[in-house]
C-alpha cells in the first residue's frame, strides 16, 4: 500500500476541500467537519490518516499534517513519527519554496545519524548504520510487539542500501567526528566521552529531555549539559539514548493507534490491522523456515 503525507498551512481549508471532493475517503468523522477533523488531526502524531482508500487499481493511505508540526518534528523530534519515516528515503512530489521545512529536513537527518552513532560500537558497516537509523522510530513502538513484520527494519534497508547512500552520504562525509571509507562501506567513529559529549549536545531537544529525565533523580535541578556530559562517561550511553528514543516513541504510537479507530472507522480499522498481523505472521513464519 503507497503511503502518501501532505504538509498543509491550513489544515481546515485543505480538510474542507477534500470533504467536498472526496467524501468517501473519510470516516463518519466527515459528519462533524473540516474543524473537528482537523482538532482530532493534532492529537497523537498531529496527523490525520485516510488509509484503505483505492486509487488507481491499487489501495492506498494518505496522512495530512500541519507544515509547522511537522517542522517541530523534524527540528525537535517531538512524537518522531512524521520525522522517522522521514528519515528513510522517500520520493518528495511535490514541495513549496520554504527555507524553514528545507532546513528541518537536513537537520533531521544530521539528527538521525548522531543518535545512530552513539548507538553503534566504535567501528561498524554502512548497512549496520542504516539499520540503526531506520530503526529509530520503532523504538518503543507497542506495534512492533503486535502488529508489525519483526524483519520491517531490515526489509527496509537491505533492497534500499543505495538510496540510503544517496540520502546520508553528504552529511557523513562533512561530519568531523567519522572515517567514513565508503569504498569498503565501514566507517569508524569518535567513542570517548568528548566525542559523545559532542553527539549528545547535538541530539534534538526532546531526546536531549528525555535523556536528562532518564538519569537525572525527581526533584534534583541540575543543568541539561552537566547531565548529557555524566552520560557521555556512562558506559551504557547508548543504551540510555535508546531507552530516551523510545520515551518519545511510545506515547505518540499508541494515541495515534487509537485515533485511527476514529480517522478509519471500525470496518477499516479491523481491516488494517488484520493485513498489518498477517505480514507479521508471514514474516515469522520465514524467519522459522
């Protein structure tokens, strides 16, 4: 199923529009109109869903967000979700001349690699990178307990490896702190507590929030820096980024779960859902053969 998202200025005009030109796309949401779909857009992810809608002799979905949300993604990784797939390569239609999501959109993927390096051992392939990278908005995700393909990371990446290259190879080249020997496809990377001192300042502002949560006790006001610089000698470094990740991760995949029984309809809903745990049956089941 192709997986489309459209970043509006003005969700209720584009909603209104859509309403008068494709009705049947919609749940009986449609009865409230283009205000309230548009107030349930901003929960969870702050996308709306349309998802089992035929086009073309071939089903597809289609998500609707908010340009300055998904900004706010991309800058700040607010839910991850709009900035994770992001994060994989995409084929972008269409994209007004705007300075503001231009700049997003690079610093989310600068955003990506950093938080994939401190991950990662201090020496590793371009497609153990590309895992850890695609593998970031899964984390924490309750879906990949029940109802995700547990191989969906490395479907992702293995057919892609190239397009992963042609998306990330400028910014590991410009990046300071990697060898990057792309004709052998390893790179090397700066593991002392300087190096990831430097990669954790560099993390967006949640994650950065998410970490000083982790490790820092209730009620103890200590500075972010300080807090990010303890880490960056922890041994398990990567484990807390992980575990600041998923902190992100979780809440917004279940409250935008939940919305699509709202945004699909339940006919729809049980529909997808059905097909999501036949791929993550049929996934197990070549995994065991």
């Amino acid at each position: 199923m192709l997986d489309f998202v459209f970043a509006v200025d003005d969700a209720v005009t584009w909603h209104m529009t859509n309403l008068l030109k494709n009705r049947s796309h919609y749940s009986f949401l449609k009865f409230f109109g283009p205000k309230k779909i548009s107030t349930i857009q901003k929960y969870g992810a702050g996308i709306y869903y349309n998802t089992l809608v035929p086009c073309n002799d071939r089903m597809i979905k289609y998500g609707v967000i908010s340009t300055d949300a998904l900004i706010e993604d991309l800058f700040h990784w607010k839910t991850l979700y709009v900035a994770g797939r992001l994060q994989k390569p995409v084929k972008i239609l269409a994209q007004n001349e705007n300075s503001r999501l231009q700049a997003a959109l690079v610093s989310n993927l600068k955003s990506a690699v950093t938080a994939a390096f401190l991950m990662l051992p201090e020496s590793f392939s371009e497609e153990e990178l590309y895992m850890q990278i695609a593998g970031l908005s899964y984390s924490g995700d309750f879906r990949m307990i029940i109802g995700e393909d547990k191989s969906k990371v490395q479907n992702i990446v293995k057919p892609n490896v190239a397009h992963f290259q042609k998306l990330y190879s400028t910014i590991l080249q410009d990046c300071p702190q990697v060898v990057y020997k792309h004709h052998l496809g390893r790179l090397e990377i700066d593991k002392s507590p300087e190096g990831q001192f430097t990669q954790l300042m560099a993390l967006p502002k949640t994650l950065q929030q998410k970490i000083t949560a982790l490790v820092s006790p209730p009620g103890k006001n200590r500075d972010v820096e300080e807090i990010l610089l303890q880490v960056a000698h922890d041994p398990d470094c990567g484990f807390v980024v992980h575990q600041g990740i998923s902190g992100i991760v979780r809440p917004s995949s279940i409250v935008q779960s939940a919305k699509t029984i709202l945004t699909a309809g339940a006919k729809k809903s049980i529909t997808y859902s059905l097909k999501k745990l036949y791929k993550m049956t049929k996934g197990g089941l070549k995994k065991t053969s």
